[in-house]
C-alpha cells in the first residue's frame, strides 16, 4: 500500500536533504530504520498522533531558522561534578568535552561504534525505535535512527561517581542536529544521565536506554531557553526486572517541543516514573507524549506532567497506559495538569488507558484551570503582593512534578531556573 | 482607628445589597464583637474590610488611622495593618507555612520600611510564637494548612496574627468547628496580643467565644445593618433569649 500523496511527497523532500553515515556496525540498522520511515512516511498533519501538534517544522527539509539566544544566566548544573559531554548544534566538541574516562562507565561516540564490526551497541542501536513502532508509529524516530550523525554509546556497568552530563550548544541559526544516544545499564550498576541546552534551531533526538535486572537510570533534562527552537525528541526505555527508570524534564521557552518518552516494563517488580514541568509564553507550543506498556507482574509506572501557560501557549498532553494480559498487579498512574494564566492560552490532554489484566490498579487524571482565586486572596491577606503571590501558586502548582526529582540539588537547580522565569515575567 | 459609616455593600455579580449603612468604630486596645444571624452580613463586613473581589461599595467609607481601607489593595491593607482571621483557613499545597510565613512578614517589613528580618531572626521567633500555640515543628514545615485538622488550622490563623502584629485584628467566626479545648488555647493566643495599640473585631454566632474572649462593646448585626450595641452583657442576652427579641425590639 503506498503513501498518500502528500506523504509521499513530504517524506521524499525530506530524505532528499539527508545522508547516511557510511556506518561499520550500525548500518544495517539504519538500513532498516531507512525502510520504516518510507513506509510509515514521516508525520503529516492529519496523523491521529499529530492532531495536537503540526509536524511541519519538523520534517520541512530545512529547519526554519532560530535565533541564538544569550542569556546572563548561570549555565545549567554548573556548579555540579559531572562528565561534560558537548555537542554544538549536534557535532560533538572534544575540546570542551571532559575526559570521557569513568570508573563503572565506558563512553563512546556512535561515529566511532560505526566504523567496529563488532559492538555491545549494534544490539541495541535501533532496536528499542524499532519496537516502539507498534502499537503507534513514530516515524521521527525512525528517521533519526537512519541519519543521526552523532550520539554517544553509554555502558553503565558500575556506579559512577558523578553524573554523565550531555550539554547540547546552539550556535547556528539554521543547524539541523540529529543525534542518537544509546545506554545499556548492566545488572545493579545505576547512574544519573543529564541533558541540558537548545541543541540546534530544529533538533531530533532519540535515545535508547536498556535497563537490565535491578539497574538504575535517573535521567534530569532542561531544554533550552532559546525562543525560536525546535526538538522533537523520543526516548524508549525497557526496564528488566526491579530495575528503575526515573526522567524529568524541564521546559522552558521554545517554540516547539515534542517530548515522547516511550517506555516497556519487561521485568516483574521495574518502577518507571516519567515527570516533565513546563512554562511556556506566547508562541509556545509543547506536547508531552508518553506511551507505558507494562509486561510483567507488580510493576509501577508513573506519569506527572505540569504546564503553566499564558499568553497564547499552548500544552499538549497525550499518555497512554497499556497493561498487557498478565501483568497483573499492575500500579499505573498518570496526571496532567495545566495552569493557564489567561484566556489565550489553551492545554489539550488526552489520556489513555488500555487493560487486559484483571488485578490492576491504573488512575489517571487531568485537568485545566486558573489560579486559585481564594488562595491568592488568602496570600495577599497577609501581606503578600499580588505578583510574588501568583508566583508562589505558580512554583507550588509545578512543586509535584520538580517532587518527582530525587537529588536535591538537581530538584533545586531546576527550581531556580523556574523563579527566574516567573522573575523575568512579573 | 477602625471608622466604618454608612457602608452599603452589594455583590459585584448581582444585584444583591448585603450590607445596608453600617456604622461602627473600633478604638484602639477594645475588643469589639459583632453577633447575628445567618445571613446578616458578618462575613460580608470582614471581606470588604479585607478586601476580597466580588464585593462592591455602592455608599460610604472604612478608614483605618484615617487611611481609606477601601481604595487599597489587601496586601496594601495587610501593610497598613489589616489581619483578617478566616472562617475557613485555606489550603495551599506546594507552598510550605514557613516559607509562606517568612514571605508574608517580610513583605510587610518591606512595604512600610523596615528591614526584613534575617532567616535566623525568624526562626527564632516563630518558634517561640509556635510554641505557646503548642504548633509543632513539624505543621511549620507543612504546607499551609494542608492535612491540618479545624483546631490546627485556627490555631495556624492565630500564629500568623502572633507573627504579623497587625493593628487591626478581624476573627472571623474564629471559633466554629473547635472544641472546647482548642477554643481555650485560640482564645489565649489572642488575649495574648491584646494591647493597648491593637483593636479587635470578633464575629461569632456565640457567646461561648466571649466567655474566653472577653469583649468591650457588642453589636447585633441583622440584615446588613448593626441594630443594637451595648456591653458584654448583651451577649449574654443573646445566649439566653435568641436573636428573636432583639430583633422584635429593634424593628
């Protein structure tokens, strides 16, 4: 069955700009990666997937171009011991990068795992994108798997000192980055992955994490504040069994962002909590995406996203829990919760659930609205002036999703940048 | 200090009028209760003096030292030395009642000049106000009010009264949903601030209050007027016969 037309024709123009590394042991991968997308076709606005959220700027053959934003800001977890990863507009930067020698980590670039035959990562590159393709296509995925040009291969068989840091620069107002990450964390090793910064004017990230039996990945993400960017980032995770996946992510600024997080419990008793905070103004337009498939006994998964929105920003929320026949005593939870400004703004959400188990128990919750009017008169009653109290109601309403961090200097890191946001904007 | 005339008030929604030419004076170091019905405008009264939305003044004036009460804004109100004690102490989960504490005194301290008090200076303080409310460190580190029981929650009104030395103290039916025991313990928190300085208006249903809280003057308030005034005995009045025969009287 082809494409229709239009499909077609978008998904041609779009390859046509594109070319694939002459890639050792990843090209088979992307060989297959390659075909997927040309059978799927890459998004289109009448994509039930994309109802919320217009592909357009992410699959034009060029990006539309962004304006660099410079901040006096401190730079994200800088005061933090961490192993520097740099990339600059999606072309790792070995000069600014650190040694990426580890106790319990080996690190290496996807362009240097392509030129081997032989890889721990060929049995994962693509693998986990693949797999993500059903029940719901995603063909950014798929595309990025074909013609990332970068990336780093992750292999946690220890307990890092420090978190592994992966900071992505923008310095071209056309770049066009597309980098793939892959981890493996190994029976009992844990670590804590950090990503931070704009990437590129349009970026297209997708990372592969495979948790084996009782590891342990935390993964905290601050996307960066320049205005005009672009990213349309995938994640897939399988957990094996009592291993544990936590990711944060915060967003602030960007004038789109589509964040899947695409997640397989496949071991008994594996915990996944995905937690994403977000404040958008204006030309904003942020889509949170998550699918959870559980396929095993006792596992625990958890979805907390939070969207403050004013001035005609818009939040998108689509999250699906699937519990597969089996997974009995299946702990599922999912909310979403917008807090809009004014008027302009508008938070779409829809949440899924989908059981085949009997003994399961799955909540799930949205909801939209202002600020709470009584408890900002409670406030001001006592002294607090109007914009330091919406400011506190703002802080405390995104408090649930920030909770979900465990560190507390990361928790605190991505506070701050939330009060100079409030700050900027009072 | 507090000068209220011939205030008329109606919803800002509807065409309503609740509170129908009040006329009141607070002096400075008198404790002043308003009683009633349901449905007289108590509340009401304590709103506009606050200044809550969804109320407006149609007809007269609220000063405090002079100052217009009605043109400012709460928090201004707050500053100028307004505390209002509410029925139903909200919930605020995310924002810690320290924090929340610390913010709304320095606030203050901000909006009329004074320096704000250091993290140590406060601590300090506050523990010691706490203490004598038998508030405990742990509902300090909660959010505000949240999970707090009836008791906790008044007792956490009166704590930020204790903190904020407000000039003008309005307990708004500060007594309902406490048993005897917490009533007790509110009432001393507040006898405890009275001073020479401080005016309080205190809106009940019932005289059980002013046993604790012993008022100079009482007002009956009905129908959004304030129809009788006279001393502590009036509440015992009250007590005994009803709101009925005021009422009869009156009309």
């Amino acid at each position: 069955m082809g494409l229709p037309e239009v499909k077609q024709t978008a998904t041609e123009a779009r390859l046509a700009s594109l070319v694939m590394l002459d890639a050792g042991c990843t090209r088979a991968a992307r060989e297959n990666a390659l075909a997927r997308v040309l059978e799927m076709g890459l998004p289109g606005r009448r994509d039930e997937y994309w109802k919320y959220t217009r592909p357009d700027t992410l699959i034009s053959p060029e990006a539309p171009r962004a304006a660099l934003f410079r901040s006096d800001e401190s730079l994200m977890f800088h005061n933090l011991d961490r192993l520097k990863i740099v990339f600059v507009d999606g072309v790792f930067s070995p000069d600014e990068s650190d040694d990426l020698a580890l106790e319990g980590v080996t690190i290496d670039r996807i362009e240097d795992i392509c030129c081997k035959d032989i890889h721990w990562g060929k049995e994962l590159y693509g693998v986990l994108e693949a797999r993500g393709q059903t029940p719901v296509q995603r063909p950014l995925a798929a595309l990025n798997t074909a013609f990332a040009g970068d990336g780093v291969a992750i292999h946690v068989t220890g307990k890092p000192s420090k978190p592994i840091s992966l900071i992505y620069r923008h310095e071209s107002e056309t770049s066009d980055a597309m980098l793939h990450h892959i981890v493996r964390v190994e029976s009992g090793a844990e670590v804590t992955i950090l990503e931070n910064g704009p990437a590129a004017s349009r970026f297209n990230k997708c990372m592969e994490i495979d948790i084996a039996d009782g590891g342990k990945l935390h993964h905290v993400r601050a996307q960066g504040r320049d205005h005009e960017r672009r990213a349309a980032t995938h994640m897939f995770t399988r957990l094996g069994r009592e291993s544990v996946y936590k990711s944060f992510t915060l967003t602030v600024n960007g004038v789109l962002t589509r964040n899947e997080q695409v997640i397989e419990l496949t071991g008994d008793d594996a915990i996944a909590h995905v937690a994403g905070a977000c404040v958008g103004d204006g030309d904003f337009h942020h889509d949170d995406t998550v699918f959870v498939t559980h396929d095993a006994v006792n596992c625990e998964s958890r979805q907390v996203f939070k969207k403050v929105l004013r001035n005609g920003a818009t939040g998108v929320f689509q999250g699906k829990i699937l519990v597969k026949e089996g997974a009995q005593k299946t702990d599922g939870y999912q909310i979403s919760q917008s807090l809009l400004l004014d008027d302009d703004s508008q938070f779409l959400a829809k949440p899924e659930l989908e059981i085949y188990a009997d003994d399961v128990a799955c909540s799930h919750g949205s909801t939209s609205g202002a600020i709470d009017e009584t408890a900002l008169f409670y406030l001001r009653s006592r002294g607090v002036p109007f914009k330091d109290a919406t400011n506190m109601l703002t802080l405390a309403f995104l408090a649930e999703a920030v909770d979900e961090i465990e560190d507390e200097a990361l928790a605190k890191a991505m506070v701050d940048r939330l009060e100079g946001w409030l700050a900027r904007r009072s | 200090m507090l000068e209220i005339k011939d205030l008329h008030v109606k919803l800002e929604e509807e065409e309503k009028q609740i509170l129908k030419g009040v006329d009141l004076t607070v002096e400075a170091g008198k404790v002043h209760a308003i009683m009633g019905p349901n449905g007289s405008g108590k509340s009401t009264l304590s709103y506009v003096l606050s200044g809550r939305d969804g109320y407006e003044v149609t007809e007269g004036t609220a000063t405090l030292d002079g100052e217009n009460l009605l043109e400012m804004e709460p928090e201004e109100r707050a500053a100028a030395g307004v505390f209002l004690a509410f029925q139903y102490p909200v919930e605020i989960p995310g924002v810690g009642n320290m924090t929340f504490l610390r913010t709304a005194v320095n606030a203050q301290r901000k909006a009329r000049g004074e320096e704000e008090l250091s993290a140590a200076d406060f601590l300090k303080l506050v523990r010691a106000k706490a203490k004598s409310l038998k508030i405990d460190a742990d509902m300090l580190k909660r959010p505000v009010n949240v999970g707090f029981s009836g008791g906790e929650k008044k007792r956490n009104e009166i704590l930020q009264m204790a903190m904020l030395e407000p000039k003008m103290c309005i307990l708004d039916e500060t007594d309902s949903g406490l048993d005897v025991d917490a009533m007790k313990l509110v009432a001393e928190g507040v006898n405890a601030l009275r001073d020479e300085g401080r005016g309080f208006l205190v809106i009940t249903h019932y005289q059980r209050l002013l046993d604790h809280i012993k008022p100079d003057v009482v007002h009956i308030m009905a129908d959004g007027r304030i129809v009788k005034t006279g001393g502590p005995d009036l509440a015992l009045e009250v007590e005994n016969n009803g709101y009925a025969d005021i009422l009869a009287e009156v009309n």
